[in-house]
C-alpha cells in the first residue's frame, strides 16, 4: 500500500518491559543511531529497584525513552509518543507516561493467563476504557520473532531474547531511522557467534519489514538533522562524562588518577569505566566498605597523587567521618556523589537532589568545603575537571553532586578543545638548606596550605584529625590557634567565590520573576521558560554549578528580581542556604521528591500558580 510521509520537530519514544527483555538495549541502540543521524536527544533510562523481581511482575518492569529532534533540547520528553510494551505489567506500569493519542505497540504474545495474573490484569485488559485515549497495535512479537528465525538452529530461550531487536525494527521504520548503525553494531557485538549476529539481524530486518507492509501502520514519520553548534560530537552518559573529566583533570595536573570506591547504585559505572581505562594512568580500588574507600583515596592525595571516590547519599553518611579528616588536613580529595532517592536505603534505582545540605553541613564542627553540581549529562566533563582544578589549587576537599538521572542518560557532547583546557599542575614546595619547612603556611592569595610530598628530605611534617597549630602543623590545643585555623578554613572557601564562573541570567536580566536552579532541573526548567516566554510571560532563568560557595555575583543577580521561584527535587534544601545567605529576598520553593525528574508540564502549571 503507499504510505504517507509526515516530518516532525521531535519524537518521544519508550520501550518497556521485563528486565531481561533488553529495553535498555533496545533504546540504546535507537539513541546511536539518533546520533548518527544528527539528530539532538536527551535519554531517560528507568530501572527497577528490585535485583531479580519476577518475571511479567509490576515491580520487574524496567524502561528507557528517549526523545530526539531537530530543535535544542534538554528533556527526554514528558509523555511518549510510542510505547513499546513487552507484556502486561509493561502497559499497566507505563500507561501514565502516554501521550493521548499516542501509539501503542502492544506485544501480544506475552498476554498469558500468568503474565495476566502478576500484573494484577484481568483477560479483558486491553478493553479498559483507559486505552480508547490511545492507538493500539496488537503485535505478537514473540510469534513473529520465532517466524523470522525458523531457518536458524536456535534453542527457544535464544530465540525469545532476539524480539527486542523486532520491536526496535518497527521502531525505526516508523520513525525513518537506518538499520546500517545497528547492524554494524550487531556484526561488533556477536562477532565470536555468526549464529547469534544472523539471528539479531534477521529479526532486526523482520521487524523493520512487518511495519513496512503493515496496513496498521499507514505514515511513516521523519525528524530532519539538528542544527547544533559545529564541532566533533560524540554520545555521552553522565556517569562516563564524570570519568573522562577526572581522567582529564589528573592528565592536567600531571597525576596519578587513584579512585577508591565502594560498589553502589547508581555510581558503580565510574568504577567500572575508570578500570577499563588503566593505560591511561588510572588506578582503582574496589574497597569492602565505604570508610576504608575513601580513607585509601585520602591517603593516595597524602602520598601526592589525585585521590577520588564516588558514592551515593547512604556511603555519604558513611564517608562523613575521613571526609572531615581531609577538611583539617587539608588535601585535595573529590568526592563524586550520584544522589539517588532516600532516605536511609530508599529507592536506589532512582533519583533526587537530597545530598545539598549533607553536602555542605553533614560533618561534625565547621568544617567548610566545596560543592559543585553538574546539570546535564555532558557537564559531568567540565565540573569534573573544574573539581580537581579546585581541589588541588585551594587544598580541599570538592564534593561533585550528580544523580540518577543525569547519570544515566545521555546527550550528544561536543568534544572539547584540549589545547584550550587549564593546566592544573600544582607547585610542590621544596626543602631550602637551613630553612625550616612549615606544613601550615599559606599561600596569600587562596590561603592553602603547601602540599609536600611525604618522604621528601627536609620536608618532615605531621597530619591527622587533632587540631594543627598555625605554621609548625603540631598537634595544638590553644584556643586562640583554634580559632584561627577555624577562621582560615571558613576564609580560603569564601576567597573561590571570586574563582569561579558568575551566575549568568537567560532572558531578561530584571523583572518580576526568576527561576533558579541547581543539578538536573536545568532542562526541566529551560524549557518551561521557554513555552511561557512563549505565551506572552517575562521569565529569566539562572543554574548554579556552584553551591559551596556561591559565585560572588549571585547577590547582585537576585536584588534585580522581585521574586525568586527555586524548584528543587527535594523538601527545599538550596531554599534554606538562600535565605540564610540572602534574607531579605523573596524565595518561594517548588518541591518533588517522587523519585523522577521534573516533567515539563508538571513545573510549568506550578510555575504558573505564582505568576
């Protein structure tokens, strides 16, 4: 039959399914070749927190969307245009995340009675008036996937693992994506069973072929190349974008790259990437708890390398107590922190912004240190660096606070140019014959302390958690030496204000009213900005990577606005360091904690509330 051609700004697209039913893969797979076709996309892979729920269970079900379009974006889209759902609970779990009038690929053939049953569906399911708001495409996946490999010796189990690959042809018929990216990577992938690369590529192909003659099926939908900045892209996720940036900033600075780490989700993929990559001056430690992770990273900086370790909000807690040794001995030490839901244990597979205040204050006494946040999946690159900048210049310890979300999805990343990139080689001191060394002199300008490297003749000095006294570093009990080492910490994190980027303002640089954010409401919010300026409204956006402390204009900034709407994925915890810092402006705080990015239209109807 001839099929229609229509063109589209943008497409959101979801797959859902078993945990072994390879969505992840599946959208991965959609997201390169989005990539490769020069779209721009923002992804949003969701895992189940359960390790090995049951199989068809609606606590099991696991998804991935991704949106990719012609025009900048931020957002992985709030509601799909297409929903691949791989068997009951799939549907049941996502239905919420479908756009009225959307489609929906319903694999048929996992409709049994007991998938039925564990989803708590009855046989009647899809006549529920819910799904009359949807199209739905009854596909029996597995039957047609068994279909396309008959020719081929595989064992049933095998042959059930390929139907992703159907469902991901289908998907890029409908949306005018080539297979040449997948198939290439399938040819990669199973190179050592030509077997298992026939088998994949048959049903990729398969797939691709049954949407092409479908009757159900009758316009095909193209979104044309973005026009993004020119320049070397490349895709990147946020976890790896961290890695790449720490194994960059040690390049920098001339460092061995140590990272000592407990497994933990969602931060284990640092762990995992920064392994692979030991020729590149990297060494890592799987340690059997978080104290003895970050303590060895501790003592890697004491020894003159970068010491790093990475974690999430429950090893926060535990790191707490070496994470205040490094605060008085004053070491360099990046803590990479990828917050997820909480509290205590909490939903580990999923995220939210609620380490700022652990952050910044959960440690005993004062003791002041740096917090930085990236706010997309490609600044993990550039924060990173930006922390091992700091963390070296000022002597201190520099917590980089991601999350879930941002490190799991994925954006098109431009390559940066190296030639561009600071050189953070520090100066260590060195032993003057007749000259005492004093481990606690400090630079005028940031006020750090020199790092000496230990074993160095005529550098001899003593470092632990017992109060140093000024200069000599020996243990001191005088009160009016505490209060000056205090006031010197306190000092050296206020002078980084002046060290770091200003807040810089997106639309108007005075009005009524600004949005400001921190992490991974940047997208969420750049968009609603923009559909409001739309309808006729006057909003200006600002984003702090800088939170401890802040950049020394941001006072400036605020005094040009009446009001300041701050949405966060907490309870309101940059709400409180604002109003401690600027308490005669006026914040009002727009909270979530359910575990899932902001969706658009969600902020934007709460934005409106206060307009």
């Amino acid at each position: 039959m001839s099929k229609t051609k229509q063109t589209l700004d943008s497409i959101t697209v979801r797959f859902a399914g078993d945990s072994g039913d390879g969505m992840q893969l599946a959208g991965d797979r959609l997201t390169d070749v989005s990539a490769v076709m020069g779209n721009d996309f923002v992804t949003f892979p969701d895992y189940p927190a359960e390790i090995r729920a049951p199989v068809g269970s609606l606590g099991g079900v696991s998804s991935f969307q991704i949106r990719f379009s012609q025009s900048l974006i931020f957002t992985p889209g709030d509601e799909a245009d297409v929903l691949v759902a791989m068997n009951p609970a799939a549907l049941k779990v996502n239905v919420k995340n479908i756009r009225k009038g959307g489609l929906v690929i319903v694999n048929t053939s996992a409709f049994t009675e007991t998938n039925l049953k564990r989803a708590s569906a009855t046989a009647d399911f899809l006549q529920d008036p819910i799904f009359r708001e949807f199209t739905i495409l009854s596909v029996p996946l597995g039957e047609l996937t068994r279909s396309a490999l008959k020719e081929l010796d595989l064992k049933n189990v095998d042959a059930e693992r390929c139907k992703n690959f159907f469902a991901l042809g289908v998907v890029c018929w409908l949306y005018g994506r080539k297979l040449e990216t997948t198939l290439e990577w399938i040819e990669e992938k199973f190179s050592k069973s030509a077997e298992l690369v026939q088998a994949n590529t048959a049903v990729l192909k398969a797939g691709y072929t049954y949407a092409d003659v479908s009757e159900l099926l009758p316009t095909q939908y193209f979104v044309p190349k973005a026009k993004l900045e020119p320049g070397m892209y490349r895709k990147i996720v946020g976890n790896d974008a961290i890695s790449i940036g720490l194994i960059t900033g040690a390049h920098l600075a001339g460092k061995t790259l140590f990272y000592g780490s407990y497994p933990i989700t969602p931060a284990t993929e640092i762990l995992q990437f920064l392994a692979a990559h030991k020729s590149y001056g990297v060494k890592t430690y799987q340690a059997e708890d978080e104290i003895a992770a970050i303590g060895a990273a501790l003592g890697a900086s004491f020894a003159g390398n970068l010491g790093v370790t990475g974690t999430s909000g429950p090893g926060m807690c535990l790191k707490s107590e070496v994470l205040n040794l490094a605060v008085v001995v004053e070491l360099p030490l990046v803590i990479v922190d990828v917050q997820r839901g909480g509290p205590s244990t909490g939903i580990p597979t999923k995220m939210e912004q609620g380490d700022l205040l652990q952050s910044v204050f959960g440690r005993n006494s004062n003791s002041p240190l740096v917090v930085l946040a990236l706010k997309t999946p490609g600044d993990g690159f550039t924060m990173a660096v930006e922390a091992v900048r700091l963390a070296i210049k000022y002597m201190t310890p520099v917590i980089l606070l991601s999350d879930g979300f941002l490190a799991n999805s994925s954006e098109p990343w431009k390559l940066p140019e190296i030639e561009k990139l600071p050189d953070l080689r520090p100066k260590h001191p060195e032993a003057v014959p007749g000259k005492t060394f004093f481990p606690y002199s400090r630079d005028p300008q940031t006020l750090a302390r020199p790092w000496a490297i230990p074993g160095t003749p005529g550098l001899e000095h003593r470092v632990g958690g017992l109060s140093k006294a000024d200069q000599t570093g020996y243990v001191s009990y005088d009160p009016e030496n505490q209060q000056k080492m205090v006031n010197f910490r306190a000092e050296k994190i206020r002078r980084i204000a002046t060290d770091i980027p200003p807040v810089e303002v997106r639309g108007p640089g005075s009005g009524k009213t600004l949005v400001l954010g921190w992490g991974s409401s940047y997208g969420a919010i750049f968009q609603v900005i923009n559909d409001l300026n739309k309808d006729g409204h006057s909003l200006s956006q600002a984003h702090l990577n800088y939170l401890n402390p802040f950049p020394a204009n941001l006072g400036e900034i605020l005094n040009k606005f009446e009001q300041i709407l701050v949405p966060e994925l907490n309870m309101g915890q940059l709400l409180v360091l604002l109003r401690y810092e600027f308490p005669n402006k006026k914040f009002i705080g727009i909270h979530q904690m359910n575990g899932q990015p902001f969706k658009v239209h969600v902020l934007g109807q709460k934005i409106r509330e206060y307009l």
